[in-house]
C-alpha cells in the first residue's frame, strides 16, 4: 500500500501566485493614479469654456434687453403723441361738424329771428297804443307817473342780470340806471337787489326789506361796482323768487327787471307763470307791477346773434303790459 505524500500549503508555487497577483494590483494602482490629473484637467477646461459661453451669453442678453427697454420708452412716447394726435383730431371733427349743422340750421335760425322781429315791432305798436290811450286819461289818472313809468309803489324790487355780457360790457350804465330810478323814488319803506337767479346782493338781508336809508342807498350802489353773481341770461328765477317771498295784498311793490338777453325756451311759458304768480285781483290789479329796462347790448353783434337780445325785449315787453308796469328800451349801452 502506497502512501500518499503530504502537499505544503506555502509552497513556492504559491507564493509565487499571490506576488504576481500583488504586482499586478499595484501595476494598476499605479496606471489608474497616471490618468487621474489627466481626466480633472479636461473636466476643468471644459467647465471653464462652459462659464465663458454662458457668461457672454447673459451679457448679450443684457444688452439686448436694455436696447429693448429703450425701444419699449420710445413706443410709448409714440403712442402718447397719438393718442394726442387723435383727440385733437376728435375735437376739430366735432367743431366742423357743429359748424356744419350751425350753417345747416342758419337759415331757420334767420327765420326765427325775423319772426321775433316781427312780432317786437308788433309789441312795439300795441305798447304805442297803450301809451297814447294812458296819455289820453283824465290828468288824476297819470300824476303817478314819471316818464310814463308809475312810482306810486312803496316797495321797490331790483332783479339784474349779472351775466358777463352785462357785467363786461354795460355794468356802469346798469349803476347809472339803478340810480336813476332810485331817484324817481324820493323815500320808500322798503328795498331789495337781487339777480336774476333770485341770489340776494346782501346776505343779512335774505328775505327781508333792506331800510330805505341814504347810508343803504350809498351801500347799494357801492356793493354794485363789484357785485357778480352767476347768472343764466332769464329772469324767470329772480321774478318768481321776489313774488313768492315779498307779496303782500297790503303792499304796493313794483319789480324793475334790468337785463340784455333772454335764454330761456318758451317766452309764452314765462308768461303764463307769471301770470299765475301775479294774478289780477278784483279790481283787475296784479299783485304786483313789473317794469324792465332792456340794454342793447346784443345788438352791438352780428344780426345772426341777436336773438337773445330781441326775446328779451318781446318778453319784457308783454309781462309789462300784462303786470302793469312800462318797458323801457335803451338805444345805448354807455353811460
């Protein structure tokens, strides 16, 4: 029977195997370390070419975005000038159209106005009339008149117009006639100024009688010098104001209306109001006279712009004959 030899672990042969195993790990330890730097340094450029790029590509954008800002400025400017343009554009289409429509509408404007002339000249001839027949009356009929004007009131009631037309171009000639008719009044009880609007020229003395005094006279006629009130050219207002707040059955009071024009839309309205407000009495009186004096200063324009001024001297004319008060025409606006 053969026996087995015995093998030694750590035989030559072995170690001879795990020290080529050992040199070649080392081998590519040492190959592996070679081409470390190598990799990094690569990896670096190409981040830093990246940087660069990315970098000019944020300033190209920059600039491009400060060149857009300064063209968004400039097309908003643009827009503004436009915008401008087109609204001035706007305006001058409603002025030519308004022009046109006025030069539509001129010869109908120049039909009413001669119909208003007509009938003034036709007012005109009945308040002639009028005027003879009262110069035809008993002399005991007429001792209270002076210039055909009755003064037999004792309580006076300015209503002025105090537009600019009036205010610019005839005020110290409407100072002139205030005092004038003051004049023709030695001494009333009472006396009260408002404009056409019904707006008292003395505050403290809203709805009651300013005393009939020389020192009040002066004050007035001071107070008129600057006196301006806003004013819409009817003295509908200012009529309907001092019926309404001054009547009294006990009280003879003559309204004296001082104006150049009359806006309103109806004259025969106007009429018919104040004909309710001052109603005739049994003895066929109204509650109150109402006399007018009219300054021409509307005819100092173009005949076409005349109107105004011819309604208002219609309708002042028939509301003194209707409320027995006399019109009174001025043929200037000077003093």
């Amino acid at each position: 029977m053969k026996r087995r030899r015995s093998i030694e672990i750590f035989s030559l042969s072995f170690l001879d195997c795990v020290c080529c195993g050992f040199g070649a790990l080392i081998l590519l330890l040492v190959l592996s370390k070679t081409a470390e730097p190598v990799i990094f340094e690569e990896y670096s450029l190409d981040l830093e070419n990246i940087l660069s790029k990315l970098q000019t590509e944020l300033f190209e954008i920059r600039g491009e975005t400060h060149v857009l800002n300064r063209e968004l400025v400039t097309k908003k400017q643009q827009l503004s000038e436009e915008v401008e343009k087109i609204a001035l554009l706007q305006a001058d289409l409603s002025s030519i159209l308004g022009k046109f429509a006025a030069s539509k509408d001129s010869s109908n404007i120049q039909n009413k106005i001669e119909q208003q002339l007509a009938t003034a000249k036709q007012d005109l001839t009945e308040e002639m009339r009028r005027l003879q027949e009262q110069q035809r009356r008993p002399r005991t009929e007429i001792d209270d008149t002076v210039g055909g004007i009755p003064v037999d009131s004792e309580y006076i009631i300015f209503i002025i117009d105090t537009s600019g037309s009036m205010f610019n171009h005839g005020w110290s000639s409407v100072i002139q006639k205030l005092s004038e008719v003051l004049d023709i009044y030695p001494k009333v009880k009472g006396i009260q100024v408002m404009n056409d609007m019904g707006e008292y020229m003395f505050a403290q003395y809203t709805g009651k009688w300013i005393p009939d005094t020389p020192a009040r006279r002066k004050a007035i006629i001071k107070r008129m010098r600057k006196w301006q009130a806003f004013s819409n050219s009817s003295p509908v207002e200012g009529i309907t104001a001092a019926i309404n707040t001054f009547y009294s059955k006990n009280k003879k009071i003559s309204l004296y209306v001082f104006g150049d024009e009359f806006t309103g839309p109806s004259i025969q309205s106007v009429i018919r109001e104040v004909s309710q407000l001052n109603p005739k009495n049994a003895k066929g009186k109204r509650r109150v006279r109402i006399h007018a004096v009219g300054f021409p200063i509307q005819f100092s324009r173009p005949d076409n712009e005349q109107g105004t001024g011819v309604r208002f001297a219609t309708l002042m004319r028939a509301l003194c004959e209707q409320n027995g008060g006399t019109f009174v025409g001025l043929n200037s606006h000077s003093p």
